[in-house]
C-alpha cells in the first residue's frame, strides 16, 4: 500500500513538472540575468543606503528593519502561492485587521491567550476558504471575490469592536510581541521559519509543483489528473491562516485590535511579491526572489523614515515601486517568450 502511494505521487510530480512550460538556454540565460539582476540592484542599494544615511547600518536600525517587514515577508510567502496559480488576494489587510480585533475581543472573554490565537486564526481560515470556494467552484474572478471579502471582513472588523481599538490588558499576550530569543524579536523567527517552511513547499513537494503547474497551465493540469479546484481552495485557506497570525502579532506588538489597521498593507506585499520575480501570469515564483523583493521593499521605506520624508510622497514611492514591478514583470514574460 505504501508503495502504491509512493508511486502515485511520483507519477503526480512527474506530470507537475511536465506541465510547468519548459526554457530553452536562452529563456534560461534570460531567467538567470534577471534574478541575478535583482540581487546586484538590492546590494547596490543597501550599500550606498549605509554609506549616505546615517544610522541606516546600526544594529538597531537593522533590527528595526527586519522587524518592520516581518508581517509582509509572513504574508508574503502565502501570497506567491496565489499569484503561481494566477490568483491573487485582496482581502489580506482586512483579515490582519479583522484577526487582530477578534484576539484581542476572545482574549479579554476568556483571558486565554492560546484560545484567543486559536479562534482568529481559525477566523483568517475560514476567510480564506470562503475566499478559495467562490473563486475555484463559483468561477467568480479573484479581483470581484477579493475585493468583496476586503469590505466585507473590514466591515465585520469596525461592527464586532464598534469601530474603537480593543484594548489588550493580558501581560502574557503584550510579551509576545516583545519576546526576543537571541536578541532578535518573535516576529524575526515567525517570518524566518515562513520563508524555510514556504520555500521547502514550494520548490521540494508536490502541492508547490502543482501549484506552479495550475499557474503554467490550469486546463492541462486538470486534464492530468491535479485537482485544481481543492488546490486552490487550499492555497487560499493557508493564505488566510498565516495573514490572520500575522494580524496576531501585529496586535500583540501594539498591544490592540484596531480595526482600521493594515490599510493598503495588500499592495505592498503583491508589489514585494511581483518585484521578487512572482509572475502575476502564474507559473513562475521562488522564494528567493520573494525575501528580495520584501527587502527591497522594507529598506526604501526604512530610508524614507530615517530621512523625515513626508508620509504623503511616500505613497507616491510605493505606488512607483508597485508600477516599476509590474513593468518589470512584463519584461520578463517577453524575455522567456522571445
């Protein structure tokens, strides 16, 4: 019997990859210049951010910084999940601010901090199930689905906490977020075990070569043999288990459920994603890539803090970013087509 298991997912494997669209040298060559390309243009900016911004390479700053993109880089790893499968998903920043609120409302019932984790991030799987049914069985496109879950999960969000902060008063649940091991931060470690345990399935399992295959080509998958529809519902599920976590700690760290926090917070970690070699066409996606892209896009925000830039041109910096990516994208799709 188990062998007979070993052999079909052997055979499950065999037809992922069959189905992710083969390069020739060139598309190879092309692949390879802009990965590397990515990698060259963050140390060149990380290099010339500590030489000209002061206190930009304390060790302080530094763990601020990884600090600071912890719950991007958390969501971000579930989110390249999505966009290799040609989906993605709008509705995380609510989720955040939803599953923060929702901690902070059962941990003040029940003054369970385990509970409390428990129920809102089984809130954010419930979200993302929603989310993953109506897109996959309904055939309801991603945009419509995502973007209607967004208002409706921040709506729930101001109605449980009558659009006031709910306040944290367990000491246990506001050392969470401060808890350092090795003089590095909870969120740090949370972040560093997604980016291991996210690459691992995305480069050496099945589920992540079927993933990768359903983005390449969704019809061929089906026709051999790839669930697509349980897939996606499952991409969409962890998706929203892992953003309601990071709206977890979000909360412990500002000790709060607020329901209007995380605005826009799903731009940034598409624009992370797509920047880090994420295609938005599906079927392309690496870890690597994705933890570039979250740095690159945690460094530009850092510097504009440590150098007084109005809050107002940042926006203006982030959406730059966002289309620089995006046209990045573009380029690279011509270049595997060519």
């Amino acid at each position: 019997m188990e062998a007979r298991e070993n052999i079909v997912g052997q055979a499950s494997e065999t037809v992922a990859n069959a189905l992710i669209p083969q390069r020739s040298d060139k598309q190879k060559w092309w692949q390879q210049i802009t990965e590397y390309s990515l990698i060259v243009i963050f140390i060149v900016m990380f290099v010339t951010m500590s030489l000209t911004v002061d206190h930009f390479f304390s060790i302080e700053n530094m763990l601020g910084l990884a600090l600071s993109i912890s719950q991007i880089g958390m969501v971000a790893c579930t989110m390249m999940f999505c966009l290799a499968s040609r989906d993605f998903d709008l509705s995380v920043g609510s989720t955040i601010a939803f599953a923060g609120v929702l901690c902070a409302m059962v941990l003040n019932a029940t003054n369970n901090t385990f509970i409390a984790i428990i129920a809102a991030v089984a809130a954010g799987s419930v979200i993302g199930f929603v989310n993953g049914a109506v897109i996959a069985y309904l055939r309801i496109n991603a945009l419509i689905t995502t973007l209607a879950t967004m208002e409706i999960v921040r709506g729930l969000g101001f109605i449980v906490s009558h659009g006031q902060a709910v306040g944290v008063s367990s000491d246990t649940f506001i050392e969470m977020g401060s808890l350092t091991m090795l003089g590095i931060s909870l969120p740090i470690w949370v972040t560093l075990a997604c980016f291991i345990v996210f690459g691992v399935l995305l480069n050496q399992t099945v589920y992540g070569r079927n993933t990768l295959a359903i983005g390449g080509n969704p019809e061929a998958s089906r026709l051999a043999g790839i669930n697509v529809e349980r897939t996606r519902v499952w991409i969409f599920l962890v998706q929203g288990a892992v953003t309601a976590l990071a709206g977890v700690i979000l909360a412990s760290r500002i000790t709060s459920g607020q329901p209007n926090a995380a605005q826009g917070f799903e731009l940034n970690v598409i624009s992370a994603c797509v920047l880090g070699g994420v295609s938005l066409l599906g079927g392309r996606a690496t870890i690597s890539g994705v933890v570039i892209g979250v740095l690159i896009m945690g460094t530009v925000e850092n510097v504009m803090n440590l150098l007084n830039i109005d809050a107002f041109y940042q926006y203006l910096v982030r959406g730059a970013i966002l289309l620089a990516a995006v046209l990045l994208d573009q380029l690279k799709n011509r270049g595997s087509r060519d």
